[in-house]
C-alpha cells in the first residue's frame, strides 16, 4: 500500500512552515488537502502558502479552480489521488497538509462520496427550506442530533451530503451512518498533527485575523459578497460571510471582525475534535516544544523506513 505523509491542525498553528521546512528533507511535494486553497481568486482568507513559499516546494491543488466552479469532496479526491499517483512517478513522497478533516479523511480511507448505493433521488423540501431559513451550520446540527456518527463525517459547509444524510433518515427511518459501506484504506498514511494549548491557539488565530485584515482581506469579502448568487462553496467559507452584514450595513466593521474570530476560534475547536475522533493522528506541540520539527522528522523518516 503506498505511504503518504498528512500534516493536519488547527488554523494558525504554523502548518505551512512547517511542512517546508520538512519536505526537502523527505524529497516530498505538497498537496493541499483544504477545501478552499484551489479557488485562484481567493488567498488571504484562505491562507493560502504565498508565492514564494509555493516556489520552495511544488504543490498540487492551489489556483486550479474559480470560485465560480463547483469543488466537492469527491472532485478533491479524485485530484489528490492523481496528485499523489504523480508524485510517486517521480519519486518523491506525497505530503498532504490540510485543515479540512473530512477531505483528509475522504482520501486517506475509501469512503462513498456520492457513488451508486449512496441516496440518489432529490432531498426533502423541508429540509432545503430549512437550510435557506438557518443556513449549513444549523443544519448540520440537526443531522447530528439525529445521526451524529454522521454529522461526524460530514463537513459543515458541505450542505448537499448533509441535505442527503437527512433526506435518507426521514424518507427511510433509518440512520444514514447505517447505510455506508464499510470503509477500507485506500493509503498507508502517517497523519502528523500539530496543537498546543488551547489558549495559545486562540490568541494566534486573533492575531492571525488582524494580519489578513492588515493584508487586503476585506477586499476579497467583497468580492464573494457582490458574487454571492453566483459562486458555490467560498460563500460558505470562514473569513467572507462574516462580513456581509457590513456591506449590508448592519453592523460595524469591528463587529464583523470580532465575529469572524470567534467563528475562526470555533472552527479550530470542531477541527480538533474532527481529528482526534475520525483520524488515528500523532501529535506534536510546535509552539512549546523547540525540538518538535526535528521529533517530526524523526517520526516520518522511521515510517518511510519501515
């Protein structure tokens, strides 16, 4: 089975320099599995690795999408599979570094996305108007009411699966998590996770916030607000939407700033938990610990050894 090395964490937690400062040392290329860094008109929000940091190492899925383009679970599968089958061609490891559990653990596991077997006919009215009144995230928390093992793998912003999950349960009566296959790996994946206290963390995504600010970030907001009916999934993303009631003038500026920190705050919590519940993840503390980049090194050069 072919090794991939997977670096996973909470936003802020310093991913991106990490995973260049590794890959020379492993003879790797670097493939995003986040959801939103393959959108070409989005990158402060994202947090997408700069140019320069992009001419360090190779990476694979960055810019090859619009926003304006549709972008699935399945799509990122079907990419990243390739990336990896074009890393190995060439000799080099496969180093996926992402923020997006469900999308790591989509590829990392051989998981129903949409193919036969899987709920096909159109999801329940009540429940698209029930997404239209309180929108992916409200909706997400019913499916976990009621099925939480699914809710579990399915990511907020994908509001069609979570749509589906629960158009199966009311049609049905039975639990979507029930109707999935068995799941099989589909790679030997070392997944390397990167967190330090809690309280830290939240200060570096404050902080993290202020300098995406500082950098343009309000710009592209605009841009998916004025875009809204026409763009797909960066409607959905953290860093945007959070400012649509500035621009629609129902709040301050600094309002929609402090909300977009708690919302980024929030989010760090539930990709924690994502990680530590649905992916088997060694972890490792970059912030306290000054020998954590060489305890890494150490930890994959032994796998790719094995």
């Amino acid at each position: 089975m072919q090794k991939i090395i997977i670096m996973v964490g909470p936003t802020a937690i310093g991913k991106t320099d990490l995973a260049l400062n590794l890959a020379p040392k492993i003879n790797a290329e670097i493939i995003s599995g986040d959801s939103m860094q393959i959108y070409q008109e989005v990158s402060i929000g994202t947090a997408k690795p700069t140019a320069a940091e992009q001419a360090q190492v190779k990476h694979y899925l960055i810019n090859e999408k619009s926003i304006f383009e549709e972008y699935s679970v399945k799509d990122f599968v079907k990419a990243a599979t390739s990336a990896v089958d074009e890393i190995v061609a060439t000799g080099r490891v496969p180093l996926v570094v992402g923020g997006t559990g469900f999308y790591i653990n989509a590829l990392v596991n051989k998981m129903q996305l949409g193919e036969p077997g899987e709920y096909k006919t159109s999801v329940d009215a009540k429940w698209e108007q029930y997404l239209a009144d309180y929108g992916p995230q409200q909706l997400w928390n019913e499916l976990n009411k009621l099925d939480p093992q699914a809710a579990s793998k399915i990511a907020v912003p994908n509001s069609r699966r979570t749509l589906r999950a629960l158009t199966v349960i009311t049609r049905t009566g039975k639990l979507f998590s029930q109707q999935q296959s068995q799941i099989e790996p589909r790679y030997d994946a070392l997944i390397i996770g990167l967190n330090t206290d809690r309280k830290i963390v939240y200060e570096r995504i404050n902080k993290r916030v202020d300098i995406m600010m500082e950098r343009g970030l309000l710009d592209e907001a605009k841009l998916i607000y004025e875009n809204r009916k026409r763009e797909h999934q960066v409607i959905q993303a953290i860093g945007y939407k959070e400012f649509f009631p500035y621009f629609q003038g129902d709040r301050s500026l600094e309002e929609c700033v402090s909300k977009l920190k708690q919302a980024s705050r929030k989010y760090a919590k539930r990709q924690l938990t994502y990680f530590k519940h649905q992916l088997s993840v060694d972890w490792f503390d970059p912030i306290r610990d000054s020998n954590c980049a060489d305890a890494i090194y150490q930890k994959v050069t032994e796998f790719l050894n094995k």
